[in-house]
C-alpha cells in the first residue's frame, strides 16, 4: 500500500486557552512530585487530560505508552491513587533511563516501567521503516490485554520519519483488549493524517480527531 502525505491541515501545536485551562485541571498531578521538563515534544496539557479522563472514566489498568517523558511520570502519578500499571516503550536509552530515574526517585515505580528498546527495520505492519525491537515489545506486552495504547513515539518530526508510528496499530492489534482505546498524539502533522487514514483503511478502529492533538480511537 503507497501512503500519499497531504499538506498540513491548518493548527499548531502552540498553547490555547483551553491549555492553559488543561494545565490548571493537571495542577492535583503536577504538583504531586518535583519538577518536570516540558518541552515542543510533550503532549500537549489538553490533549494529557483527555488521557487522563480515558484512564479515569475507562477504568484503564493496563497501559501501553510508545515514547516516554513527562507523560510518563504524570500518568504513574495518576495511577498510584486509582491502580493499575503503564508500560512505556522507548527507543532512546539516555532519555529511558533518565525518566526510569524518575520514577524511581518518586516511588511510582510500582506503577510504571520504561524499558529501552532500540529501533530496527520491522518484520510486519510496515514496509521496513524503523520500529521498536520485536522480541522487547513481545516481552513487554506479554500477559492481559492492554487496554490504552498511547502512541507518542518513534520520533516523527523529521520529514524522512514522517510514517514512523504507523507499524503501532497493525503491529500490536492482537494485544489490544476488546474495549481498548488508541491514542495518537501530534495529529496536526501530515504524516500523523497518512498514519490514521491507514490505520482505518487497515484495522476496525475509527477515529475521533480532537482539538487537543490527539486521536482516540475505537472499535465501533
């Protein structure tokens, strides 16, 4: 299949007022630990509480987060007094272990692992882009299904990387519980469209493009 990258839809992925009223919703979370880097590549503060809502509202106990980051430790945060457990795949090993450190330092562990897992062309979903080691997102997903998959990794900001997320939904379709939620952040780019044009082209799920950056994706 030849996926066709259209031009970028109109939107930015600045801060609007209602970000700014997501960062105040977020405050119970952000103030909850020390202080965390918040950069162009974090989710945006809309878009992080419409996750949270979904973990709430969904009763999510099994996380699967691709990327990892501030998101990371806010949702172990929100985790540690609801229950449940995430697990976040990242490819850069400096950047795992700093957030590993962090979570550690706050205690969450329990409630969150980052497990490093380099990038190598993919055996399925995809023609041979890059994507995460396949024996380590087995381990890693081994066991119940996974009820929410944050896809917010590889890095896709490079045109040359444009299509980098989109091995996520085929290639972990068969972990996914029934009811599970998919959510792909970084939707204002086109390379983010071509990915969920495919994934509804490919798979069941259907998506609810927001205002905030993110889809969510369900089975109908």
């Amino acid at each position: 299949m030849r996926i066709e990258l259209s031009p970028p839809v109109p939107g930015t992925t600045t801060w609007t007022p209602d970000d700014l009223h997501a960062w105040q919703i977020l405050r119970p979370l952000l103030d909850a630990g020390g202080y965390l880097p918040w950069s162009s590549g974090t989710m945006r503060p809309l878009g992080l509480v419409e996750v949270c809502n979904d973990i709430v509202l969904g009763h999510r106990r099994r996380i699967l987060e691709l990327g990892s980051g501030t998101s990371t430790i806010l949702l172990a945060r929100l985790l540690r007094g609801r229950g449940g457990h995430l697990d976040a795949i990242e490819h850069d090993p400096g950047w795992a272990a700093w957030v590993r450190n962090e979570l550690e330092a706050e205690a969450l562990a329990p409630w969150a692992t980052v497990t490093h897992t380099p990038l190598q062309p993919a055996t399925s979903g995809t023609d041979q882009r890059p994507w995460y080691d396949a024996a380590t997102v087995d381990a890693v997903t081994s066991g119940p299904p996974i009820d929410l998959l944050i896809v917010d990794g590889p890095p896709a900001y490079e045109p040359a990387d444009a299509l980098s997320r989109l091995p996520a939904l085929p290639v972990l379709i068969d972990r996914l519980a029934p009811n599970a939620v998919v959510i792909l952040d970084d939707i204002s780019r086109a390379g983010e469209q071509a990915v969920l044009t495919a994934w509804e082209e490919q798979t069941p799920f259907r998506f609810d493009r927001r205002d905030s950056g993110i889809a969510l994706g369900r089975k109908p």
